[in-house]
C-alpha cells in the first residue's frame, strides 16, 4: 500500500493539468464553474479538443481510441478535468453508447459509429426511461415490429437528456411482448431525423430545457441499426447503466465546486467579518471535505478493483461511488446558496434574453437554480433508493 | 393550555381554506402569474373583500383586530395555494411597520387604505452586504432645510415592483451597524431620484431592486428616527407569519406525495408498497408536524414585548421550519423521481417557495448561531 504517486504519475498529472488549462477555452471553462449552461457547440467543440490529443474515449478498448491507462492515470485525468472545469465529454456517447457498441456491435456497427462517435459528428441521446417505466426499466414498452430489413417503433420516451441537441438515439425497445419482461428487450440505434420521431420539451424546476419526452409514431429503422443479439438488450443495459455509475461520482468537479465556495465566502459578509472566517461555515464546508475524500478514497478502490475483474462485469461498489457522490454534489449546492445570501432570490433566468445588468454578485443568479437542478443526480441514472436495493441485494446478500 | 381556535379564528380559516381551495388550484395559479403584475388582479379584490387586509388594524380603521394567531391562518391556507398576491408584503411587513411605528395620525391616514386594498406596501431592508443584519444600512439620510435627501439601494425588495409606498430603512446617524440611527422613511417610488426594477423571483413572486440618488423626501415621510427595535419586532412577527406560510406549503408536499406513494405504479405494484418509501413519508410527516408546533409557538410569541425571549422562540421556530422544510421538500421531489423535477407539476413550486423562505431573514444555521450564542432555549431546571 502507497498512497503517493510515483514521478511518472505526477508528470502524467501534471501533462494532464496544464492540457485542460490551456487547450479547452477559459470561456466555457467559466461557464462549467458557474453551473451556466452549455450549448451544443460548447459540448462538441470541447469533445474535439480531447478527440484530437487522443483523450476523449480513454475508456474504450485501445483499439478503437482507447488508452491502456492504470487506474491511477484514469483517475487523475478524470479529476484534473473535473477541477479545471472543463466539460466531461458526452457522457451519452463516450460512456454510454460507445462502449456499448464496442463491447457488443458487429465490426460493421463499430466502424459505422465508434470514430464519429468519439468525435462527437454524432450527438447522442439516451432513449430507456418511460412514463410507465422508470426504476422499473425492464417493463419498458416502445416495440420494436420486425418487418422484412426494418424495425417498425411506436411508443414514447422521457425524461430524453438534451434530445433537443441529438443527432441519434440509442434505445431500449421492446422486440419480444411474449417473452419475460427482460428477456424481450432490444438496443437500437435510431437517427433522430427519421419521419414520425416528436421531441417535446419538459422544463425543469430550475427552469431549465435539459429533458424531453419523444414520441415515435411508425418510425422505420433499418435492422442493421440493432447493436448485437436481438433480445439481448437488457444486458447491454445493465452494462450501460454500470458505467454511467462510476462517473457520476463527479469527485473532481465537488473540489472545484469546494474552492469556488471557499473563493466566493471570502467575498460575502457575516457581520462584520467574511463569512469564510465564520466557523460554523467552516466548520461545515470542512465535514463535507471529510466525505468528500473518503469518496475519493472509495472510488480509486472501485477503480483498482474493476482492472481485475473480467471484462464486463460490473463492480457493486460503483453503486456506493454513485450513491454518496450524488449527495455530496447536491450538500455543496446548498452551500453555494448559503454562501450567496438574500441574493438567490432574483429569478434572472430567462428565454427572451435582456441585456440589463445581473442583480447582486455576478455569480448569484445560478446558485438557486443550481440548487434545484441537482435534485436530479438523486434520480437518474437509477435513483438513490434502486443504488441502495441494488448494494442490499448485490454486496449483502439479503 | 388551549390549543383551539376561538369561533372567529374557526371562521376566518374557513373562509381563507375555501379562498385556497376553490380559486388558487395549480392550473388558476399558473394563469395568475401570467398577468402584467405578476398576481391576480381579481384575487387582490377578493381578498379585500374578504376583509383580510385589515387583519392588524383597529376596527375603527378598517380592520379586524387580528393578531399572529390569525395572521399565521391566513398564511398558512396562503402557504398551500402558493399565493402569488402582495399579502405579506402589505399587510404582515407594511401594515405591521404602520401599527408599531407610525403616529396616529398617519395610522388613521393610511390603515384605512391599506384595508380597502388602495394602498399597497413594501418594505426595503437589505443591501449588498448587509445579509441579514437589519441595523447593517448604508443607506443615507441627510437632513437639507426640511426636507430628507436619501442616498444607496435596496435589494430584493419583495413586491417593492407594485408597491404604490415603500418603507426604506435608511441612517441617520452612526456608523454603519450602529444600531442607534437607523431611520424607517416611507417613500412614493414615483420620487424623482428613486428606481426601481421589477423581477420575478425564484418561487414565482415578484421583487425590485430600489435605487436612492438624491432623492429628496420630506420631513413628514420619516416615520421613525430610532425604528431598529420596532423593526425587529415586525421582522419577527413577519417570520411568525413566514413559519406558517412555510407549514402550509410542507402540507402540501406531503400531501402530494402521499397521494403520488398510493397511485404510481413500479415493479406492479403501487411504489408506496415498498417499506423504505413508507419509512421515507413518515420522515416528512414527523418534519411537517414539528414544523407546525414550532409555527404555532412562533405565532404566540410573536406578540411577547420581551425582545430577547421574543427573538429567541422566533429564532428557534425559524431553525426548526428551515430544517423541515429542506427535508421535506428534497425528499418530496426525490419520492416523486422525475416528475417531482419538472415545473409543469406543483411540487417543485412549493419545494422553491419553501427554500425561498428558508433565506428571508435569515436562513436556519443563522438563527441556531443567535440562539446558540444566548444560551439556548432551556434553562437549569427549577
Ligand atoms: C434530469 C433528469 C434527466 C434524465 N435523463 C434521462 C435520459 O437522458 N435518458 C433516460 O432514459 N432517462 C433519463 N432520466 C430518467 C431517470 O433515469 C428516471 O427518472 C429514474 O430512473 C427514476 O424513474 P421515475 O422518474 O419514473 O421514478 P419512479 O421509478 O416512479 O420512482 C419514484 C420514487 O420511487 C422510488 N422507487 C421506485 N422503485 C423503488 C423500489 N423498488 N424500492 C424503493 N424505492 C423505489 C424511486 O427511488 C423514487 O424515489 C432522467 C431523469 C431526470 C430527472
Ligand atoms: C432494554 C430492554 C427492555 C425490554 N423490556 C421489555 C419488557 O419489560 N417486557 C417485554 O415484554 N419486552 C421487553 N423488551 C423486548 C422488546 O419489546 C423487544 O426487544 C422489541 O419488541 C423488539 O423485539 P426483538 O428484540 O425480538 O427484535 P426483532 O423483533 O427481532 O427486531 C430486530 C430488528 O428488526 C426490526 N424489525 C422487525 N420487524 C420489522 C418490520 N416488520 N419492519 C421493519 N423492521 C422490522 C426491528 O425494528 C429491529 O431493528 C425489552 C427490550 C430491551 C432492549
């Protein structure tokens, strides 16, 4: 047991450091530290800059750009990112649908999708969740019909993060209605420009456009847009659903979110003193340290771990990195909150787009909303209560 | 020890629950926040009728002589409708600023108005750092031949956009948290030298930003030269009111979710099925009921003129309503998964308003701080 990195680590950190510095813009590095939302282009821009060194698909096989990194090295490339603010690269298709289709694609499918896909020519979205389906994913009931080369799909989706962008969708359908409900399910890949697809915003309480729900109405997809074995699709799922987990961890962007508190406390008043200097705030900000490295702790365990087991399977422990990781996130916005005072009230978001001046400290106006929003990281992705039935039965036993 | 309403009080909740309910549903309340001021114009006579903005004055004023006890009724029923009007504002801040500081003169001059729904209020206390210390004003009055010249902002005015006067605090005298000096002026924000900025807030309400450059008042809108203690005592009893408007809405949650528990279906079966969820809603209700005996205790102690027992049992109440609220409000949304995240469906709503709340006047960890430091609430036993 060591906990200090060796010299090629820290130069590897250090590479790592000044990369995400210098070659993603200061200008959408800000807006990530201020929790002001990205645009497409913001994503897909930054998306290329990483393509472009060879760092954006780290976790995919070698051979199809990815990197045969330690665990070591992948930690601290995710938390160099994290802390420098820059854009986690599309979670939906660097892990989500790209490893899918890497570990499970025909060689057809992998060459169609996987290097536009790393590049981000593809926006991907993620088409499981239903209105009748959400922990319960696997009654999913958006069929699939075979008809001679094509797949005929009806049925709708929701809660579809950033459709509104997606160039693609990769879904779960449902292929076999006669067979057990996981035992009849499907991963397709459908272009979101086909006739009968409907995107219609939901706004969030944030007041935020993120989520959508899609309706497909006699949709035609090609068969060979099927990833693997028809009726295989709830494997690949869980797959999916396995490594979605590990990165909402999101340790490195909760100490970049620490030091901007601890910067904007120093700023704002508690009588006559800054509040950074008032000891129950640090004595708060400073228990959440405290679990914020144990996280990080806990996750370069799972991460070690998961190097020795076989290729594929899927951790339990990762349930606990998404499980805390969710918590901290959301503890530190409320924080952020505290930190801004009577200035969160202003509601200074709006569509029409006004140029008057912000009202209070320029980074008032997305502590709130930021509050609200980060309800959500204890409900996607398998909400906090599946994590913990999920450990009970995986890790317990019971 | 009587914990039961008087035959008024009883008449006056069912009145203000029959308001809530017949006329302030999710869908009437959306269509409210739509017009130019960000309320219901109709709703604002209604409640007129009602008599309600008389609730703090004398009956020879137009009002009823109402006192915490009533006002917390009425916000509570305000608390589940979301009550998108200038009640508090009006009536429990400027009414209440009226009461305790005005001369009776203009008492006699301005209660009628308020009661007859032709003179509405605001109150502007804080500014860029002054948090939630109300003598932190640095604010300026100068005294120029008779007249006052004001100078400095207010911020977060809370319907500060509509109000026709606005009470400012602003210093007349010593250094700038002194808490000898604070001046209490009301002004008509159509003098020249005033602006302000009307913006909706978080929780779907309305607030102004207030600008003061040279902006001469006369000597006859001062209304008090030492107004600190009086403002604490309105403060107080505005958070009084605050905790029962708080209470309402956590009903609400609790409510929402309940009935959401009983019907959405997962795994075939209806979610509140599952222990951990039912565990999970008996959380909230053991938070909603804490919340509301510590709202009732603030409503009776609201009136107490001993302004560190006063403040101690508002602090306290304010703790416990801080703290019920974020639970019961986190936890409403996360019962409800993804539902409870979209602005379409009322939880969320209430879940702002409570948050909201939670900063006015300061937010729970503030006033544990205040109570901490005196000594808490329970002395050795006797
Ligand atoms: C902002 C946001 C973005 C999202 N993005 C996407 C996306 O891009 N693509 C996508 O497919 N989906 C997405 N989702 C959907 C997300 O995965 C679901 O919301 C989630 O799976 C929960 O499902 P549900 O909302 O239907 O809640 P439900 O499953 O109805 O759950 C309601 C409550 O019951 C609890 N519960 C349910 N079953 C159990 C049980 N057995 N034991 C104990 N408690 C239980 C839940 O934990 C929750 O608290 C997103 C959701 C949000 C909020
Ligand atoms: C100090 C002490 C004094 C006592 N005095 C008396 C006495 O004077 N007279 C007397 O008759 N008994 C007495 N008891 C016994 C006491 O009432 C039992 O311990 C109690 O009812 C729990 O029963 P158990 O110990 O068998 O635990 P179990 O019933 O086996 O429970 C074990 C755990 O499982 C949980 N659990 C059980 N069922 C459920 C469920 N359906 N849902 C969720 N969780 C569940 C329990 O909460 C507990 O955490 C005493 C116990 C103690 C510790």
């Amino acid at each position: 047991m060591d906990l200090n990195f060796t010299p090629e680590e820290i130069a590897f950190r250090d590479e790592a450091r000044h990369f995400f510095r210098t070659a993603i813009p200061q200008s959408i590095r800000d807006k990530v530290a201020e929790g002001e939302g990205l645009t497409r282009d913001d994503m897909i821009n930054a998306q290329r800059i990483l393509n472009a060194k060879g760092w954006c698909t780290v976790n995919w096989p070698v051979e199809w750009g990815g990197k045969d990194w330690t665990s070591v090295q992948v930690y601290l490339y995710q938390d160099e990112m994290q802390q420098a603010n820059c854009p986690t690269p599309i979670a939906f298709n660097v892990s989500m649908v790209g490893p899918v289709i890497a570990q499970f694609g025909s060689q057809e499918i992998k060459q169609r999708f996987l290097p536009a896909t790393a590049n981000a020519d593809i926006f991907w979205c993620q088409g499981f969740s239903e209105p009748g389906s959400g922990s319960d994913l696997a009654s999913l009931r958006t069929k699939a019909e075979k008809k001679g080369d094509k797949y005929i799909v009806n049925g709708q989706k929701i809660w579809t993060t950033l459709a509104q962008y997606a160039d693609w969708i990769f879904c779960l359908v449902r292929t076999d209605p006669t067979a057990k409900a996981q035992e009849g399910i499907s991963f397709l890949l459908i272009d979101m420009k086909t006739p009968g697809i409907t995107v219609r915003p939901i706004i969030t309480i944030d007041g935020g456009r993120e989520v959508n729900e899609v309706f497909f109405d006699n949709v035609e997809v090609p068969a060979e847009n099927l990833v693997g074995q028809e009726n295989k699709g709830w494997d690949y799922a869980k797959f999916l659903l396995g490594n979605e987990r590990t990165g909402i961890a999101r340790v490195g962007a909760s100490k970049a979110k620490i030091a901007r508190i601890k910067e904007l406390a120093a700023l704002e008043f508690a009588g006559e003193r800054p509040l950074i200097e008032s000891s129950r705030f640090q004595e708060k900000l400073a228990a959440v340290e405290v679990e914020l490295k144990a996280l990080e702790m806990t996750q370069l365990r799972v991460v070690s771990d998961e190097r020795k087991l076989a290729k594929g399977r899927q951790n339990p422990a990762s349930s606990i990195l998404k499980l805390k990781g969710s918590v901290i996130q959301q503890q530190l916005t409320e924080l952020l909150m505290e930190v801004v005072g009577p200035y969160v009230m202003p509601y200074q978001r709006d569509f029409e787009g006004n140029n008057e001046p912000i009202i209070g400290p320029d980074y008032a106006s997305e502590a709130a909303p930021m509050y609200f929003n980060y309800r959500k990281v204890s409900i996607y992705g398998g909400s906090n209560e599946i994590q913990r039935n999920i450990i009970a039965k995986a890790i317990l036993g019971l | 020890m009587d914990f039961d309403l008087s035959e008024d009080q009883r008449l006056l909740k069912d009145s203000v629950d029959r308001l809530v309910a017949d006329q302030y549903q999710f869908e009437q309340r959306k269509k409210y926040m739509r017009e130019p001021a960000g309320y219901s114009a109709a709703m604002w006579d209604q409640i007129t009728e009602m008599g309600l903005l008389g609730l703090p004055f004398e009956e020879t004023l137009g009002g009823f002589g109402g006192g915490p006890v009533e006002t917390a009724i009425v916000m509570d029923a305000f608390g589940r409708g979301l009550v998108l009007e200038p009640y508090f504002a009006t009536v429990v801040l400027g009414g209440g600023l009226l009461r305790r500081a005005a001369s009776a003169s203009v008492l006699g001059a301005l209660a009628p108005k308020v009661a007859s729904g032709k003179l509405k209020l605001a109150f502007g206390h804080v500014e860029r750092h002054s948090r939630y210390n109300l003598a932190d004003v640095s604010t300026t009055a100068r005294k120029d031949s008779g007249n006052y010249v004001l100078d400095g902002a207010k911020s977060v005015v809370i319907h500060g956009d509509t109000a026709d006067k606005i009470f400012i605090t602003a210093r007349l005298s010593g250094e700038r948290r002194a808490r000898n000096g604070v001046g209490l002026f009301l002004i008509d924000p159509a003098t020249a030298g005033v602006t302000r900025r009307g913006y909706p807030t978080q929780d779907g309400q309305r607030a102004a930003e207030i600008t003061l450059t040279n902006a001469r008042v006369s000597a006859g809108d001062l209304i008090s030269d030492n107004a600190l203690p009086i403002i604490e005592h309105v403060i107080d009893e505005a958070i009084a009111a605050l905790c029962a408007e708080a209470v309402g809405a956590m009903q609400s949650m609790q409510d929402l979710t309940l009935e959401y528990l009983k019907t959405r279906k997962q795994f075939g079966r209806a979610i509140g099925s599952f222990q951990v969820l039912q565990h999970r809603s008996v959380d909230m209700l053991v938070a909603v009921e804490q919340a509301r005996s510590m709202a009732l205790f603030a409503a009776v102690m609201a009136g107490e003129e001993n302004p560190i027992e006063r403040r101690k049992a508002i602090s306290a109440a304010k703790v416990q309503i801080g703290r019920s609220a974020r639970h019961v409000g986190q936890e409403a949304i996360q019962l409800h998964g993804g539902i409870g995240m979209t602005n379409e469906y009322a939880v969320g709503h209430y879940f702002k308003r409570v948050t909201m709340i939670d900063q006015l006047y300061g937010d729970a960890d503030t006033h544990l701080s205040y109570l901490a430091a005196q000594g808490g609430l329970f002395g050795k036993v006797a």
